[in-house]
C-alpha cells in the first residue's frame, strides 16, 4: 500500500475527527477507496474504535437504480419518506467519514432533477444529523476521478495527497489573516471582469477556518451572507459538475437576497431545478474564499476547486450553522450548491469599501 494512504488515514483520524477510544465510526465510501478504508480500519483498531462501513452516499449503481425504480412512471411527483434505519444509525454515530470516490462519475447522470431533488429533501434530517457528529470528507484519488480532471492516474495521486498530507498548521495561520479581515465585517463586495459585481451584508456571522476539520482537504475561509441582503450580479466562470452533469457559465441576477433572473451556457434546465428545491435554494448560504495553493489547478471536484488559491465561491441555498451569528437568518433549503469565480485576473474583494484582495493577491502577502 502506498504510504501516503496511511498518511492520509491518520491525518482523518488525527486532525479531521479527533478520534477516541470507544468512537462508533461509520466510514462511506465506494468500494474503488478499498486501500483508504483498510487504512482507516487499521487506525480505528489502534485507537480502539468500533468501525462500520456503508456505501450510501457514494453514487454508486444501486442508488441509481433504486431512484430510478422508485421514481417509477412520474418523477415529477416523486416521493420518498426519510429513511428512520438510517437516521437511527448516524444517532449512534459519534464520528462519520465519507470518502469520495467513484468508477464512473457520470452514475446518476440520468436520474431525473426532480428525482434528485426529492430525494435529498427526505434525507433532510439524515443530513442534520450527520453534520451534529465529528465528520469528515475527503477523496480517494480513484482513476474515474483523475478522467474526469483530465490527468493521468500517477498525477491525479500526487495532486490529491499534495493538497491533503501537508501541514495544516500553516494553512491554518495563513488563513486567519483573512479570518481577521473577515470575520468583524459588515459588507463585502466581489468584482470580476464585466459579469460580476455583487454586494452582501455579513454583519454579525462568524468567519470560519477550514483547515482540513470536516473537509479534507480544507484552505478557505467562510461566512453566511445575510440572506436578504445580496444584490447584484455573479458570473460563475468555473464550470460545475452537479448530479453527473456539467453546468457551464451560470449567471446569477440577485435583488432583495433572491435570485430573480439565472441563464446557464450549458444544462441551463439542471439549474433551473436545483433553484426550485425550496424557497432557500434560491438565497445564498455561504460565501467562500479559496486559499490553498497546493490546489493549482481545476478538477471538476468541488471538494478541491472550491478551495483553489485565487477563487470565490459562493453557494446557493443551506447555510451552516456555525456562520450564522445569534440573532441572524438562517438560510434553510435541502441544497447547498457551490459555484466558483476564478479571481486571478480584473477581480477584486472588497470589505467595508477596502480591497483586500485584488488579481487574486491578498493585501497580506
């Protein structure tokens, strides 16, 4: 086994989950990230842990074919019930490790948005629950996933354990220079090029510092945007790969906090699904900036690309508990969808009327 997915499992184990004796850990992954999850078994038996492993959220052939099968002959009108085994489990769940990996990216490409949707908005409090445990995501640099990067297996490896064995104490005190700028501010505004120029209230909402906690790996900083505070416009010019399917150039018209007008270059009708999850799906519920250096380039993974050095991302619908101050608007929704603005080139961030970052240069560096 290479050393680097032993690495990779005690750093999870170490540093992401702070895993303890006695843990119930229940680890989701696809078969393909076997080596990582015998990685992991070997250090939950040094800990003295109680290991589980599941497939439920991998996009594996047996969820496709039981969306498909349940939707049967009307997806529009699919329903489906929250499922209580499963949200029993995750109760007894003290740490939860999904590992994304997969041997065919594009699995549920053909299950209906609609479907999708409906799905997700039944695993609800699955997700809630999930989210109250020490959990963790990561990626398994699986062949499907170094396809779709466009990279060879070997260099899709190295890409990933670069950007995840490394020291997460210096990401994490770079970072705070921004946590810093970010986190006592009322206003921020991102420009970039002619397609972007939107403005939103974060008064009150922390700013977090993911340095490789729950996602692995971590290098962003984030905040919730005051729900009905947003205007403006976003060109998203980073493509995004939703449900096994690529959405290209979405452009987002925000006034009053909503969306009111969105176009897409590229599966426009995906989008126009994903909006009409729920009211909140409509709202943004984060607001990120990507800092870690070691991601240089894009994969079609958001785990990564949303982390990237010289990128915003914002996300529309569910915002996290921990960016929303007491007092504030959560923003509720069964989605949370993060899209990307590349902030290397004509780009500004600016907070309370001072650039802080400008061609993807922080004014700390």
């Amino acid at each position: 086994m290479d050393p680097r997915i032993r690495e990779h499992a005690q750093i999870i184990a170490d540093h992401s989950v702070d895993l303890q004796p006695g843990d119930n850990v229940v680890v989701d992954a696809h078969p393909v990230a076997e080596d990582l999850v015998v990685a992991l078994h070997e250090v939950i038996g040094d800990v003295g842990a109680n290991p589980l492993t599941t497939s439920q959220r991998t996009g594996t052939r047996n969820l496709r074919a039981y969306l498909r099968a349940a939707a049967g002959d009307d997806p529009e009108n699919a329903e489906f019930e929250t499922p209580a085994h499963e949200l029993a489990l995750i109760e007894e769940t003290d740490v939860y490790i999904a590992i994304r990996a997969s041997d065919n990216v594009t699995q549920t490409s053909d299950i209906p948005p609609s479907v999708d949707a409906a799905h997700r908005q039944a695993h609800s409090p699955v997700l809630e629950e999930r989210l109250s445990t020490r959990w963790c995501l990561t990626q398994f640099p699986a062949p499907a996933n170094a396809q779709l990067a466009e990279m060879s297996t070997e260099a899709y490896e190295n890409f990933v354990w670069d950007a995840v064995n490394k020291d997460w104490a210096d990401q994490r005190a770079l970072q705070a220079n921004m946590v810093e700028i970010l986190d006592p501010a009322d206003e921020v505004r991102i420009v970039s090029g002619e397609g972007t120029d939107v403005t939103m209230s974060v008064a009150g909402n922390p700013t977090q510092n993911d340095y490789g906690e729950h996602n692995l790996p971590g290098g962003e900083v984030f905040t919730a945007p005051v729900p009905d505070s947003v205007e403006g416009t976003v060109l998203f010019d980073m493509p995004l790969y939703h449900q096994g399917r690529e959405i290209t150039e979405v452009s987002l018209e925000f006034d009053g906090g909503e969306v009111v007008a969105h176009s897409a270059a590229k599966n426009e009708e995906l989008l126009t699904e994903v909006l009409e999850t729920d009211d909140g799906a409509r709202r943004l519920g984060e607001l990120g900036i990507g800092m870690n250096r070691d991601i240089d380039r894009f994969t079609y993974n958001m785990l990564f690309d949303e982390k990237m050095g010289d990128t915003v991302h914002m996300a529309i619908g569910r915002a996290y508990d921990d960016t929303v101050g007491e007092g504030n608007e959560q923003n509720e929704s069964a989605v949370h969808v993060d899209m990307i603005v590349d902030m290397s080139e004509d780009s500004r961030i600016e907070v309370d009327g001072e650039v802080v970052q400008e061609d993807g240069r922080f004014v700390f560096e």
